[in-house]
C-alpha cells in the first residue's frame, strides 16, 4: 500500500473529524477515496510532529472516519494547512524541516517557495505585473504617510489597506473619499465599523495601531459592478492534473453595504455563469465568463514558469469594474475547495447539495487526485 501524505493540524488528543477545517476534511475523504483503487492512501499528520527518524503519528482514512496510524513520512505530500511555519517550529524547526524533506527526496505540494511568494501580496502584485501590467491594482507597502493615502484615494476614490498576508478578509481597512472628506471602514470576523466623516491624519492613527502588529500593504481599489445592489468577486481556482489546467468559477458575493465579498466576512457562494447572465444577458455574460477563464489560464501558465510541474492548484480573485474590466485583486496558493465544499463537512451535505458537489467539488478533487497519483507513481 502506497501512501500521500496530507499535512494538517491535527493532535493526537482531539477528534481529527472536529478539528480539521471542512476544506482538509472534505478533500482528505474525497482525495482517498478516488485513490485507493491505485492502491493509494491518503496518510494525515501534523508536520509539527515529524522527527528526523522519519515515522510519525498521524490517521488513516476508513470512509467517513479518521484511524490513527503511525506511518513513515510519504515521499509526496499535499499541503492545505494554514499556519505551517508555526507548527513545523514546535517540532524540528521550519528551515530544518525544509532542509531535510530535501535531502530525503520528501516532495510537498504546495512548494513552501511558492506559498511564501504569493501570501505576500506585494511580491504577488509584482509576479503578476511581469505577466501584465494593468491586470493587477497598483499595490505598495504601507509607509505610514497621509500623503500616501491620499494619492491612492486621489487615483480611485477609494483604498484598501491590508495585510500583507492573508487573513481571511480580518482587519481591511477601506479609505473613501465622501463630500464631507473621507470614510473608513473596518473588517473583523463579519462585523464593521464605520468612521465617517473622518480625517486622513486619525484615519491614518487607527491603521497604524493594526499594522504596528502586523504588516500591511495599500492596494487601489476598484469600483465594482454590483449584483442586486452588492459588490462581488470571481474566484477562478485554477487546478492541474498533472497533464493541464482547469478552471472552475465561483462568485462571491458580499453582504449589502459591505466592501468585501470572503465569505469569512459574510459572503455567499454564487454560480457564476447564473449571475452574469442576470447581469449581463446570457450571451454576454457567458462571453466575459470565457474572458475570465482564459485570463486565469495565462496568469497560472506564468505563474507555473518558475515552479515547473510544482503547482496542483492555485486560487485567481478577480473583481469587474463597471466597464466589465478584470482586475486580480487576489493570488491563493491554497484556495478551498471550490463552492461550498469549504464551509460544510461531507458528514452534513444535504440532497440538494448534489447540483453543487457536481459543479464545483467533484471536478475539484479528481484533479487534484489525478496530480497526487501522477506524482507518487513517479517516486
């Protein structure tokens, strides 16, 4: 019996079934199950817990249930786990641990240099202008300046500051400029609060308390198109077989009066091709869906360059402006599983959750299983 390992945040003192995020649980069930007629099995551990002798404890996948095992470390492994860095350091170290996957012939999925690229949106911004100078908004490093807040509200009428890394849409600030002045609106699990009107100089005091804990960027915002009334985004999950990439769409669509679509801030999974067609017109909104999907494909072929056969998937936000202009707001190395395979366990799937599994999780996992056996039948 073969294994592929699934790096994830799992103890040996809690129900794996509990703890685990439904995008890992939901994938690790999915995955194994179209695997094992290969004769592969999907291997759950905490990389926090491997040591140099290479065995370490983790669970096995038995249909809907998680069996602890202890198994040696899988020559390929996929990594979904937020928080990586954090729990390799409790154990061996996180450059050790990089050190000695390498010398092992231990291949991981994610490639952690690609996951530090684009978790940083600058770096990200500037990967993506190399492919394309206007698709991405202009996007800097947080100086603490008033001046640079203006510029950017100056150029769009609005600013998003953010931090560098993501954070599931956890303290945005958004920066308008309004007839009295200026707005700011601030983003924390799905709540927000409002300073209106309010001067750039306090405004700027408020961010700067946030980003004296974290690192934050400015990035130009855009004025969306709107769908009854509410902001939304496209996010493109780009997947690879290990022969091509496929595209598959969902929107997200924000709360009224929200700026911001993640659903970790109150959004809600949309079908894409449905909600431009309401838009646009069935032929025009299946013509910019086919724009969108053909633009995803060239930004993940570029992004791919530098990591050759290295990327099983990768997560393209995308926002309309009112012109049907495509501006990459976002670049996910670790995108959930697409549709509402990210939010609810398999274990509380409903009948008429069918339609959605067909359209966005079913396509999802078998590419990333076909990606998974590829690469173990190679090691």
């Amino acid at each position: 019996m073969k294994h592929v390992g699934m790096l994830c945040n799992c103890s040996a003192h809690a129900d794996p079934a509990a703890e685990l995020s439904p995008s890992l649980l939901n994938r690790a069930l999915l995955i194994d199950r179209l695997l094992a007629p290969s004769g592969i099995r999907v291997f759950l551990y905490s990389p926090g817990d491997v040591t140099a002798a290479g065995a370490v404890a983790g669970y096995t996948v038995d249909g809907h249930d998680l069996v602890a095992a202890e198994h040696p470390v899988p020559r390929v492994n996929a990594n979904w786990t937020y928080g990586t860095r954090r729990l390799i350091d409790r154990g061996m170290g996180y450059r050790r641990f990089k050190r000695w996957t390498r010398e092992n012939g231990i291949e991981i999925y994610v490639p952690y240099a690609f996951s530090e690229l684009v978790s940083n949106k600058l770096k990200a911004y500037a990967v993506v202008r190399e492919h394309d100078a206007q698709l991405h908004p202009h996007t800097e490093n947080l100086t603490g300046s008033t001046r640079q807040i203006d510029e950017f509200v100056e150029r769009s009428g609005m600013a998003f500051v953010k931090p560098r890394a993501g954070n599931k849409g956890n303290r945005i600030f958004v920066v308008r400029r309004i007839p009295e002045g200026h707005s700011l609106t601030y983003y924390e699990d799905a709540a927000k609060r409002l300073f209106s009107p309010i001067s750039l100089e306090a405004a700027l005091g408020m961010i700067e308390v946030a980003a004296a804990r974290k690192r934050y960027v400015v990035q130009e915002g855009v004025e969306s198109l709107r769908y009854e009334g509410s902001v939304f985004d496209v996010r493109v999950v780009m997947v690879h077989d290990a022969s091509r990439w496929h595209s598959i769409l969902e929107t997200r669509l924000a709360p009224r009066e929200s700026d911001l679509s993640n659903v970790f801030q109150g959004g809600s999974i949309q079908v894409t091709e449905e909600l431009l067609d309401v838009l646009l017109g069935e032929s025009a909104g299946r013509q910019l869906a086919g724009r969108i999907r053909s633009v995803s494909h060239r930004v993940a072929e570029h992004l791919e360059r530098d990591f050759p056969s290295a990327l099983m998937e990768l997560g393209l936000d995308f926002v309309l402006d009112r012109d049907l202009g495509l501006h990459l707001v976002e670049v996910n190395a670790k995108p959930g599983v697409a549709g509402f395979g990210s939010e609810t366990r398999i274990f509380d799937w409903k009948a008429e959750d069918e339609l959605h599994y067909e359209r966005w999780l079913r396509p999802h996992v078998e590419h990333l299983a076909a990606f998974l056996r590829a690469k173990v039948e190679a090691a």
